[in-house]
C-alpha cells in the first residue's frame, strides 16, 4: 500500500457506487401513506364534531365530497407529468413520460436537475437543449402549467429509494459547472 500524505484519505465510497440507480413506485409506502391520511382525517372528523356537536355523517358528507373533488382534480393536472420509474445511469437520465414513453437526457446536455420539498418531493429537470433529448421534446410537452416550456416535474412520493438517496446521486452524477 502507498504511503499518503498526511490529511489524505482515500474514498472507497465513489468507487463501490452502481453504475445504474433505479427509482421505483413503492405500493407498500403509498398504502401507509393512505392508512397514515385516514386515521388522521378520521381523528379530524370526529375531533369537529364533537367541538361542533354535529352528526358525524354530516360532517363527513361535507368534507368528504371536498376531498373528492380535490383527489380528482389534481389527478386529472397531473396526467401531463413525467412519472416513475427513473433510471440514472452514467450517460443519461432516463425517466417515463405521459402514456408510458420515455425520454432520456444526457448528463451534459443538463441545465438542471434538483430534488424539491420534504413532504412532497419533486424531481424538477431542465434541460439544455431539448432537442438533444431522445426522443426530442416539443414545448409544453411534458411541462406543467406555470412552469417553461421544457421543465420537466417528476412526482417522487413513495418512491424507493428515497429522496435523499436521489439527491446523492444527482450531487455525484451532474457536472460541476
């Protein structure tokens, strides 16, 4: 073994790491996620009916078609978007469009690539030139309303791994400008 200078240390980290991370939909977290969101609205809906003393139905008939109108409208928005599964590998970015086709983008040809939000991540990609993407994209093709024209928007919720394991390996896989 070679002597180092002192300070020096060597990284098995970088050289152990795959080559190719996938991202994948986890039914077992989204099913917590909805078993977690039921208690909770159960504990709310009978919380305001006993603070209001109102007939629990009520109360849920109320608020309940509430949250059904909202379910579905965000589910209806976000059709247009990208979704899992998303690969990385060393060349590219390969992630699933609208109607299950898929779009890869060089990590050269990336503007920008940074995961947002805690409770609600989100993948929010930019590329530099999108005809350079495979296939090439079109605007507003996969964009989401108020964002440009080439922002791509990837939902990470329940997603395994997590966020953070996405974040590491964006931070180890994008050029350094």
């Amino acid at each position: 073994m070679a002597e180092r200078p002192p300070g020096h240390w060597a990284t098995v980290a970088d050289l152990d790491a795959p080559s190719v991370v996938d991202f994948r939909y986890s039914p077992r977290r989204h099913r917590l996620a909805k078993v977690l969101a039921v208690l909770g609205a159960a504990a709310l809906l009978a919380a305001y009916a006993a603070l209001f003393d109102e007939p629990w139905w009520q109360v849920l008939l109320r608020f309940g078609l509430i949250g059904v109108g909202v379910a579905l409208i965000t589910n209806w928005q976000l059709r247009r978007q990208p979704r899992l599964p998303l690969r990385l590998t060393d060349e590219a970015l390969h992630l699933t469009g609208p109607n299950g086709t898929r779009l890869s983008i060089d990590w050269i040809n990336m503007a920008g690539a940074r995961v947002r939000g805690r409770v609600n991540p989100r993948l929010v990609i930019t590329p530099l030139d999108p005809q350079q993407t495979r296939p090439p994209m079109r605007p507003g093709q996969w964009s989401t309303p108020g964002r440009g024209p080439y922002e791509l928007v990837v939902r990470l919720s329940w997603m395994r791994p997590g966020p953070d394991a996405l974040r590491r390996e964006l931070a180890r896989r994008l050029p350094t400008t």
